[in-house]
C-alpha cells in the first residue's frame, strides 16, 4: 500500500473519530436527562407526567423506528440549516446526533428503571425529595448500566459513520466507497474494514472495564 493510501486511511480515521466523538457527547448530553425523565414520569412512578412520558416516547420511538439512511436524506434540509451544507463530516453529525438521541434516552431508560426500588423506598423513608432521589439513588447505581449503553451507543455509531461515507460524510465509510468499491482496490476496504473492527474492540473493552468500575456490587478483583 502506497504512503498516500496510508495517509488517507489515517486522515479518513480522524475524521471518524471525530464524527463519532462530537455525535456521542451531544447525543448523551441530550438523550441522558430525556432517558431518565422517561424511567420516572410514568404513571406511579416517581415523578409520574404520563401525558408527557407518552408524547415523549412516541418521538423516541418513531425517531428510532426511521432507518438511518432515510433519516440522513429526509433531515437534510435541518442538515443545511444548522451547517451550510449537506456535505462533509460536519453536515454528517446532525443526521448521527438526531440517531443518537433516542438511542441513548431508551438504553439509560432502561438502566435507570433496573435499579431496585427498594432503594428508592429506602429513600424516601429518609425524606428524600424526588429530584434528590434521582440525582444520589437513580443515577449512581444505574452508572454501570449507563457506561454500557453510551459504550453501545459509540458501536452503533461507529458503523453508522461508516453509513455516511455513502452521501458524502466523508470517514471511513466514504474511503472504503470511493477507492475499495469504485475503483477495485481491495486492499483498502480491507483495511478499512479492519480499523473498524479495531476501534470497536477498543471502544467495546473500555466500556466494559468502566462499568466493572461503576459496578459497586462487583467483586474488588474481578477483571483483574
């Protein structure tokens, strides 16, 4: 493989990087607090609004339901109006970002809804307010669920970057295309495919090892 492949792989790479980066951290920053506030506003739950849970989870999951491809076209006019253009890694983490969202608000729904209730009773026995029972109950013991469902979060991500590359989002998706498929050279997609696999392991190992850290009912030396 020639210097100017390998420079194009490492720069496609970053560009990945930061797509997925920029996408998970606005993704989590929104989703986070919708997820919790779907585990508690439903009816007989701590903060029950259920009008609000319903409206709430019929866009989460008619977001989620949309295919992702579908999704990049159908938003690109939103796409346009937030970066000037449709083109390019910037354009691209709206469409991820929009994806994001719901993704990550359904898994910390569910890590926040794990946690024992008895907890929660434990709680307000003690006179905790609700909004003090989710911030010192709810959040600390759902953090190992939360790790593992942001570490999903980047998986998916990183293949849906990869999606991208198919209307111009530039990546590793975009260079697998354009050298690997339309110009027969199978030795990029294979290294493309291949750095994917790597930046999942590596993404997949780390999110593991951060809820093992979380985990306070796991045992002092396990993993070790």
């Amino acid at each position: 493989m020639s210097a100017n492949l390998i420079n194009l792989l490492m720069e496609a790479t970053l560009q990945t990087l930061y797509m997925v980066a920029i996408s998970t951290l606005i993704g989590t920053l929104v989703g986070a607090p919708l997820g919790i506030f779907l585990a508690v506003s439903r009816r007989g739950e701590l903060m029950a609004a259920p009008a609000a849970n319903a409206v709430l989870g019929l866009i989460v999951n008619a977001t989620r339901s949309t295919p992702f491809i579908i999704l990049v076209v159908a938003i690109i006019p939103f796409t346009r109006l937030v970066t000037g253009t449709s083109i390019g890694t910037n354009a691209a983490i709206v469409p991820l970002t929009v994806a994001t969202i719901p993704f990550v608000a359904r898994l910390i729904e569910n890590a926040v809804r794990d946690v024992d209730s008895g907890l929660i009773e434990a709680a307000r026995a003690m006179g905790a307010t609700p909004m003090q029972i989710v911030r010192k109950v709810l959040v600390p013991e759902a953090l190992p669920g939360i790790a593992l469902g942001v570490t999903l979060t980047i998986v998916s991500l990183i293949g849906y970057s990869a999606m991208v590359g198919a209307v111009g989002g530039k990546g590793l998706g975009d260079l697998g295309i354009r050298y690997g498929y339309q110009r027969f050279m199978p030795e990029v997609m294979a290294a493309v495919v291949l750095i994917l696999i790597v930046l999942v392991q590596l993404v997949q190992t780390a999110g593991e090892m951060l809820a093992r850290r979380f985990d306070k009912k796991a045992p002092k030396n396990r993993g070790r």
